[in-house]
C-alpha cells in the first residue's frame, strides 16, 4: 500500500481502474440527478396545490358522508310516520347512510391515490428517459 492509501499491485492496470471508478461515479452521479429530479417535479406538484385544495378535498369527503347519511334521515322519518314499529327506521336509516358514505368517500380517495400513483409513475418514467436521452 502506498503512502495515499491506495493498494500497489503489479498486476493491475491503473488505466483500467480509474475508468471503471469514473463508470461507477458517473452511474452515480446519474442516479443522483435522477433523483432530484423527481424531487423537484413533486415539490413543484404539491406546491401547486395550495390550502384551498385541501379544503376542497375536505368538502368532498365531507359532503359524500353527510348526504347519504341525511338522505337515510329522512327517509327513515318519512318510514317511522307512516309504519308504526319497535325499532326506529330513522336510526337504522342514518346508519345504513353513513357506511354508504364512508365506502363512496373511501372509493373516492383510492381512486385519487391511484390517478396520482399513475402520474407520479409517468412523470418519473419521462424523466428518466430524458435523462438516458442526454447522457
């Protein structure tokens, strides 16, 4: 071994190993400016989405929970006025209304996680085609 640390060999070739490191670092450096890349594209996504999209996003779950569950009030009151009965039509109703909600709401964001899966995937496939372009 040499005083700077790097191992004498007679047997290699010191032209051979310092193109192979500078293949190696290359990849490397590649792999990282892949990556910020796609750093940079998600940070410009969600920027892009402000506090009112979130909001929003808020009043559709909101919304697709509580409609199905006054819907089922209603028609739960309008069932207990004209059948008289043990059981109360309204609660059962509501209940019946709000698991209906939830499963909507629920499709819903799977569904948006999905599509934004799909972008993300997309986006980084551009990238990475347009970053082998390049090079």
């Amino acid at each position: 071994m040499s005083d700077n640390g790097v191992q004498d060999n007679a047997d290699s070739k010191p032209n051979e190993s310092i193109s192979v490191n500078r293949h190696e670092s290359r990849t490397e450096m590649e792999r990282a400016i892949a990556e910020k890349q796609l750093r940079r594209l998600r940070s410009r996504q969600l920027s892009a989405q402000t506090a009112w999209f979130g909001l929003g996003m808020f009043g559709v779950i909101g919304w697709s929970i509580s409609v199905p569950m006054v819907v089922g009030i209603a028609i739960g009151l309008w069932v207990d006025s004209w059948f008289e009965s043990q059981r109360s039509w309204t609660l059962m109703l509501m209940v019946l209304g709000i698991a209906f909600g939830c499963v909507n709401a629920w499709s819903w964001i799977h569904r948006e996680s999905i599509a934004r899966d799909q972008t993300d995937m997309r986006k980084q496939n551009e990238a990475n085609k347009d970053q082998t372009g390049t090079i």
